[in-house]
C-alpha cells in the first residue's frame, strides 16, 4: 500500500513509489514553473510505468498521461477538461475527498469493501477498465499549492499482475503442500497394506501348521502327547481370533469412512462400564507380571454412551499399554468426574512414544515404529479407531508421553442424560465378553 506524507509546502512519497522520487516531488508542486524543462516533464509523463493525471481545483483533469490511458482504456482526448468525478465514479463515494483535494486536514478511513481500510491519501481499488479488464490498481493523492491556485496530482499504479503472481504463488504452494499431504497418505496407504498382508499372513501360516501338526498326529504319521495337542489347539483358535480382529477393525474403518458406523446409548453409571472391563482383563495382566489399577473419585456418574463402544475403547487402550510396558510394570485406569463430562485416564510405565511421533498415532494407517511395531504386531488403525469411537460420542482423545517412561491416554466424555431410564451394565465373564476379549487381546501372547 502507498503511503502519503503531508507536510506544510510539499509532499512526500515513500520508497513503494517508482525512483526519480525527487523529480515527482518536482511534478507534483512546482510542474507550472518556468525554470522547469517541458520536455523533461513530458517524457517523464510518457515513459513513467505510473499513471499520472493533475486536476485543478475545479477537480477537472489537466494532465493525463499515457500509462493512465493503459490502465482505465480511455485515451487522453476522451478525458482532459473532463471532471475527475466523471472518469472516476468511485470516487465520489469517499467522505469530504473534496475538502481532502483542497489539502485539508482528513483522517478517515474508506467505507466501502472495495477499498482496504487506509487512509484517504492511500488506497487500493479494483475496478473494470473501459476494454473490461478487471484492474487492481494503488491511488495517491498529492494535493499542491501555488499562490491561491490548488492542485493535485494523482499517481495510479497498476499492480493486477503483481496481485496475479501472489495469488499463483498462495494457489502453488497451497497445491504443494496438498500434494505432499497425499504423497505422505499414498506412503502411508502403501505400508498399511504391507503390514496389513503380514498381519494376515502370519496368523494364517500358524493355523496351518498347527492344523498339519494335528492331521499327522490323527493319521497316525506323528504320535503328541495331550499336552502337545491342546497348545496346537489354542494356537489355532488364538490365531483365529487374530484374523476375526483384523477383519473387524478393516469392516469398521470402512463403515465409519461411509458414515454407516452408529452408536447405540443409553443412560449408564460410566463408573461400573469402565471398573468391570478393566477388572474383566485382570488375569491377562497378570500373566505379563504387570499391575493393573483403577480408580476413581466417584462411585457413580450416570452418562448416555454405548457400553460396547466403551468397552472397545478400553479393552484397545489398556492391550495396547500392555504390549509395550515390560514385566514389573503398572497400568493405571483412572476415572474423574468434572460435573458435565467425564474423564478417563488410561496410562502406563512402558517405553512411550517419540515426542514428535504424537502427532501421528491417531493417524490412519499410521504407525509411530516400525521395527517396534513389527515386534508388537498390529495393523496400525486400532488407535484411529478408538479416536472414532470417542469422537462418535462427542468426546476428545489426548496423549501425554515422555519416551522410554510411559504414556497417558485422556479421553473426555460430555455427561449429557438421553429422555431413557438408567440402564443396568452387566458384566460378569459372559461366554461373548470372554470371546471379545480374547479377540482385542489375540496379539498378545499368553
């Protein structure tokens, strides 16, 4: 934006303006005098890349140059002894501009949302030229004094093109980082399915074995003992819950993706949801000689959820915490009442997560090691589920870590009531709660 400094005798442009500013500072006030050169002053108004045009003070043009002519498409015969107001319409929109031209004292701003909010003496306006290009163009005022004549002299420069190349230049680099954003989700994509056919692959080659183990011992070719027998057994159905895992994680992902995935709530004490599964998996937590603690500042907070969803979220959260917290560890589920939500906290001692990786587990396909991960198998979109889940519910999920200490899972829940009664949540090792839990917990190794 060109900026217009009035001083008592003269007046002065900044830097923003084209160079040779003492020759403009000369045409601007002193142009009728006779020391000065015509000739100078007429090749300056015909070569200068500045539309320049004077008005007396009568507002009509003495002076139009032939960059004005480029700029508005109207040639110099067209518009000399024409008032400004007549060439320039917009113009009679802005407040005292004719007290402004007579050099008085104005400090107002432009009202109008073609113009940006400066000062009279500076503005930018856009406007359709006679040729009907749409030109973006800076205007500076200039008013002068000679004796008891007024002047002014106003300088337009043209800066569409320069308005053209900033905007390609946002609309490139806006394309670019997209473009990244998808390299970056094409690479992730192309993982996933990598580790996606391994996570298939591995439990499918173990049920084989197993089942050609059993085939020979069945006919004979191979005598085991019962013991032998009953650990091929449990490896084919653990092996089987693996595959039933990875199914249902791809079949959700893709209903929450079509916008087919929908809860079920009701109103129940989120208290006895969240205790009962977590005292549910105690016996798989003490198998990894690990702590498993919950608590809470509430006996009872009745909220509208879906208690399989809950489940889901806290059966993941805690298997998750349990892959990679080692022996002599502890994990700890926590539940605090905030009055109009709930918070549930589900934090461990294990190895934590890379503070610049925090950002991506939530993510998609995602996963935040690749060779930690490929030690504690997973598909990479458990997380992503939960985060689903919770935000179905109107909540929010958070994480805190600090790597090689552990890391803290926060998710907020609205305590919001539906029109329902209070429903009682049932937990007591049904044949299915056992089977979902055997499910989300098939990756870990008994």
């Amino acid at each position: 934006m060109l900026k217009v400094q009035i001083s008592k005798n003269k007046t002065h442009l900044n830097s923003s303006m084209p160079s040779n500013d003492d020759i403009i500072e000369v045409v601007s006030s002193n142009f009728l005098m006779d020391k000065f050169n015509a000739s100078l002053l007429e090749s300056l108004l015909t070569h200068t890349n500045v539309g320049i045009t004077v008005i007396d003070e009568n507002f009509n043009i003495v002076i139009w140059n032939n960059t004005m002519s480029k700029i508005t498409g109207m040639h110099r015969r067209d518009v000399v002894n024409s008032s400004l107001f007549n060439v320039f319409p917009f113009l009679e929109k802005i407040p005292d501009i004719e007290c402004f031209i007579q050099d008085k004292t104005i400090n107002k701003y432009l009202p109008s949302e073609s113009y940006d909010s400066t000062p009279l003496c500076s503005f930018c306006h856009k406007f359709i030229n006679n040729q009907g290009s749409l030109r973006k163009v800076e205007i500076e005022f200039c008013p002068s004094q000679k004796k008891n004549e007024h002047w002014t002299l106003i300088l337009v420069k043209d800066v569409t093109d320069k308005e053209l190349l900033k905007e390609l230049s946002e609309k490139i680099e806006k394309e670019d980082k997209l473009l990244k954003k998808l390299q970056e989700i094409d690479k992730m994509e192309t993982e996933f399915f990598a580790n996606i056919s391994h996570e298939l692959r591995t439990p499918i080659n173990v049920i084989l074995s197993a089942t050609q183990l059993l085939t020979m011992d069945l006919y004979g070719q191979l005598s085991m003992h019962h013991d032998k027998k009953e650990t091929y057994y449990n490896s084919i159905k653990q092996n089987s819950f693996r595959l039933i895992k990875i199914i249902n994680n791809l079949i959700d992902i893709t209903k929450l993706e079509a916008g087919y995935y929908k809860l079920s709530c009701s109103n129940y004490n989120i208290v006895s949801v969240v205790e009962n599964i977590t005292l549910s998996i105690a016996s798989y937590v003490e198998d990894k000689s690990i702590n498993l603690i919950f608590d809470t500042d509430v006996e009872e907070k009745i909220i509208s959820c879906d208690p399989e969803k809950i489940e889901r979220i806290v059966l993941n959260l805690i298997s998750n915490a349990l892959k990679f917290t080692n022996p002599g560890g502890c994990i700890m589920v926590t539940l605090k009442d905030l009055g109009d939500k709930v918070k549930l906290y589900v934090k461990d001692t294990g190895v934590g997560i890379p503070e610049d990786k925090l950002e991506l587990i939530f993510e998609r396909f995602s996963q935040v090691d690749r060779t930690l991960e490929r030690n504690k198998d997973g598909s990479g979109i458990g997380l992503s589920l939960v985060k689903s889940l919770v935000e179905l519910h109107g909540g929010e999920i958070d994480v805190k870590s600090t790597f090689g200490e552990g890391c803290e899972f926060i998710i907020t829940l609205p305590a919001i009531l539906t029109s329902e009664k209070v429903n009682m949540y049932e937990n007591n090792l049904s044949d299915n709660l056992v089977e979902r839990i055997s499910i989300e917990f098939s990756d870990i190794y008994k």
